[in-house]
C-alpha cells in the first residue's frame, strides 16, 4: 500500500501519526509540506479528497493565522489556496493519503482506519496509550 503523510517535524501529533504509520509496517513517503509545499493543483485535490474548504484546513495555534488576517472573511477560497501557499504554516496537519482515503489526522489515531495492518497498541510521546 502507498501510505503519503504530510508532515511537519515539529507537531507532535504529526510525528505520532508517522510513528503509528511505521509501527504498521508501511514505509510512508514523507512530504515536509513546510520544505516542499504541495503546487495549487495537488494542495486543490488534497482539499477535495478531505471533504474540507479551504477555510476548514487553515491552523490557528502556533501559526501566522492572525498575523495574516486569515479570520477575515473576505478571503474566498481561491485566495486561501494562495495564501497557504505562500506561507504554508497554517496548513493543518497531518494530512496523510492512502488507497483507503485521506485524512487529517487530528487526533493521530485517525490515522488508524486508514492502515492494512494498524498496530494494535501504541504509546504516544506524551505516555498516552492507545490500543485497538
């Protein structure tokens, strides 16, 4: 199975999500969408396959959501795209991509439906254990 995670190093939740996805036994392809943003085309389809507006896949915490003005409602989604392009920090994550669908795992153990072979246990960094 081709597992996608798009990943940000830095995010807990992302690095769980990942680790949940090795401990499978899947060697994902790890995009760090913060170095190699997804074109227009790609973060478009992302988007669709989500379920989401481009609104709903904005992140506040932690990022220039405020600074950019991105709570404003005048941004149609068009210019959403634009901006998350542009500064792809308020992108929410992880997103991860699998023949099974795509999702924001957010908690990580969304991940879980996604996988042939979920773990059936796993302790988070923060000690949390989760079991199927």
């Amino acid at each position: 199975m081709t597992v996608t995670i798009y990943h940000n190093p830095a995010c807990g939740t992302s690095r769980n999500t990942l680790a949940m996805i090795r401990a499978s036994g899947e060697d994902p392809v790890v995009i760090e969408y913060l170095k190699t943003p997804p074109s227009r085309e790609r973060l478009v389809a992302l988007i669709s396959a989500l379920g989401l507006t481009p609104r709903e896949l904005l992140r506040e915490k932690g990022t220039p959501y405020a600074e950019l003005g991105l709570a404003d409602p005048k941004w149609r989604d068009d210019e959403l795209i634009d901006l998350m392009l542009a500064h792809p920090i308020p992108i929410n994550r992880p997103i991860v991509e699998t023949p099974k669908g795509t999702r924001l795992c957010r908690p990580s153990e969304a991940v879980l439906p996604l996988l042939d072979n979920p773990p059936r246990e796993f302790v988070k960094e923060d000690g949390e254990k989760i079991a199927l």
